[in-house]
C-alpha cells in the first residue's frame, strides 16, 4: 500500500523556498538551500559548472540518493528558477490553494516541482518503501531558455528515464509532445541618405524588412508549426533614410523537417526583398544586404508509446480517479533539452496556475495528488526491476 505524503511539510516546505528569491541567474541561495536539505536526507549532491558557463550564481544541483531495491535509476527534475517579479514574496495560504500577496509572482513555477520532488523521497525513505536509484537534478536558468539544462553534466547521469515536473495543465494532462525552437537574429543593411535632400541615394532597410515581413507565413502555420516575428529596432531621425534594422524571431515544430522549412521561408523572404532594390549613387550600384543567424533554442520531445513510464503514469492516475491524457504543449522545459540527450521523461502538472503573473497560485488539490502519482510512479518502477535504460 503506498504510504501517505505529510500535506502539511509539503506546505510548508513550498512557502519556505518560495519565500527565496532566485530570479534566473540568481539561484545562489535556493541551492544552497536544497544542498543542505538534500545532504540531510542522505544524498551525494553535486553542483556543476553551468553557473560559470552562462554567468550565474550556481550551477545545476544534483541530489543522488542510492536504490534500495535492484532497478534501473530514475530521475525526478524541477528548476530552481522564477520569472519577476519575485523579490519578497509573501506566500497567502487558504483552504484550497496558495497564492502571492499580489504584488509578486509566487514561484510554484517551478518550486512546487521542487517540493514534491523532496516530499515524495522523503516519504519513501520513511516509510522503507523499496526504491530505485533516484537522480533528483534541480536546474538553473530554465525561464532564460532553458540554458541550465542544456550545460547540464549529462556524462555524470544514469538514468534513461524519469519525471519532469513543470506542468501548469490540470493533473490528467501529460504532456509527451513539445516543438524544436529555432531563435533567429536578423539585421538588414540598406544606405543612409538625406530623406529631404537626396532620397533616391538611399535605400531603406525599414523598406526591405517590411516588404519580407509580408511575405512571411507567421503565426500557426499548421497543427504542429508557429512562427513569429518579435522584436525590430531600426533608424536613426526622421530625415536619414534608414541604412540598418535589426530584428528577432523564433520558429517551433513538432515537427524537425517542417522547422527547418520554416525557417528556410523566412529566409528566402529576406532574401527576395533585398534582390528587389537596387540604387545608382553617381556610377555606382548600391545593393541591401542582410545577415540571417539561426540557433537551436531546443529540440523537439516526443514521447512515444512504448515508454514503460506511461503505463505507470496511468495506473497511478487511475488510482486517484483520473484518465490520463497525453498531451501536446507549444512550449519547451527542460524535458526538451534532456530528450536531445537521451532522458525519455513526460512532464506532469504540478497544480501551479496563471504562472509568469501576479495571479500565480498553486492548486493544492493537484500539488498532493502529483506527490501521490509520483509516489505510485516509483513503486511501479522498482517493480519493474533492471529495466534496460
């Protein structure tokens, strides 16, 4: 029988990290904090380099804590950071949820990830319930596109599998399917003329980017494509035809061939409206030209079928009269990034809602239901026994 969680320390355990600030690249503090906390409860913790990488305070914190049982290790994943704004948050606790005082967010992006993570090996270890190998990893830097997990030490893991918990659908909502994002940094370079002395001398990079802006399929492209253009800072003054735009953008598919085509419209967008203009200035041709950057912002996750945590995943929700549903997001997190590098793990809800506001409150009914399921999760696991990773 699967032991019950303690509802209180959960509670409270939430209200004392969400009580830390820990803005992204500023989680010094609430890693600390979890180091200590996590040494108490037996674990081999360990903080890496990402911090240094990308300029934080800290790097990605990772708690080990030994199976008690021959399985295969399993990992149990939240990030440490929050968007603003987040400094002296007072947690407001009510019957059925807990919320900010309004003047800030609350942070159960992501710390009720966090909570349910300590509360549920917390349990286990309690309670001697057979475990597996646990990976807990608490990541740095995820609002800041997900750069924590993606300097993650991934040499230093085990485990092939696990649970992410970031997941502001209701508890039922899975989510086994999000888009590869592809962020693009642009700038357009026309020739600066006087616009009331000599205009045809110049040509108008706010022009050029105009025309291919409206070339462009932006916004849904198809069930599994969006696009956008979010960002244009261009021109000097009124009376200087405009030599130089700069502008940003992202693509996202489920779909990787139906990215990269994306991407490449956008492109040739550009490219078309620079063919268009051509000027003379006196015997010679001026032409616009333009810079087209494009990185990875994360691979796609999918989920498939056959991942042995779904069933369980399932069972568990079936036990506290719910239906799973697997579901698609249009966003990325960290499970994202870890797909890339070979951690199959679906991401729960964990009762956060109207996160990145003021509203933000944490659904209390879901939060102790997902340290339920992840509970029953882990006693499927073990079961299980040396799944091939």
């Amino acid at each position: 029988m699967t032991p019950a969680i303690n509802e209180k320390r959960m509670v409270q355990l939430f209200c004392d990290l969400a009580r830390i600030t820990s803005l992204s690249g500023k989680e010094g503090a609430i890693a600390r904090r979890l180091s200590i906390l996590l040494k108490f409860m037996g674990a081999e913790v360990t903080i890496d380099d990402a911090g240094r990488k990308i300029g934080g305070e800290t790097g990605n914190l990772v708690a080990r804590f030994p199976g008690t049982a021959p399985a295969a290790p399993f990992l149990l994943s939240a990030h440490m950071d929050t968007v603003g704004p987040a400094a002296n948050v007072r947690p407001v606790v009510t019957k059925d949820r807990i919320a900010s005082d309004g003047t800030t967010v609350l942070g159960a992006d992501c710390k009720a990830g966090i909570a349910i993570i300590v509360e549920v090996i917390k349990t286990l270890d309690e309670n001697k319930v057979p475990r597996p190998p646990i990976e807990a990893v608490f990541t740095i830097s995820e609002e800041m596109a997900l750069m924590g997990a993606k300097y993650l030490d991934y040499a230093a893991l085990r485990s092939r599998y696990g649970l992410i918990f970031d997941n502001e659908q209701s508890l039922a909502h899975v989510i086994t399917s999000a888009p590869a994002a592809d962020k693009m940094d642009i700038k357009v370079y026309g020739a600066a003329a006087h616009s009331g002395v000599a205009p045809e001398k110049g040509i108008s990079a706010i022009k050029v980017v105009s025309s291919a802006i409206a070339a462009m399929k932006l916004g849904r492209i198809d069930s599994e494509t969006t696009a956008n253009i979010g960002f244009i800072s261009g021109g000097n003054a009124i009376n200087i035809v405009p030599p130089l735009v700069e502008l940003s953008g992202e693509a996202r598919s489920h779909d990787p061939a139906k990215l990269k085509k994306q991407t490449r419209h956008m492109e040739d967008c550009l490219r078309k409206a620079v063919k268009k203009i051509r000027v003379r200035d006196g015997g010679k041709l001026i032409t616009p030209r333009y810079e087209f950057l494009v990185e990875q912002k994360f691979p796609n996750l999918r989920i498939d079928k056959t991942n042995p945590v779904l069933p369980l995943i399932a069972a568990a929700m079936k036990e506290e009269g719910l239906k799973m549903i697997p579901s698609a997001s249009g966003g990325g997190t960290d499970s994202n990034v870890m797909y890339g590098h070979g951690i199959k793990a679906p991401v729960l809800s964990t009762g956060m809602r109207d996160v990145h506001t003021t509203h933000e409150y944490l659904d209390l009914k879901d939060f102790f239901a997902c340290a339920r399921l992840t509970l029953k999760v882990l006693e499927g696991w073990t079961r299980l026994g040396n799944i091939k990773n």
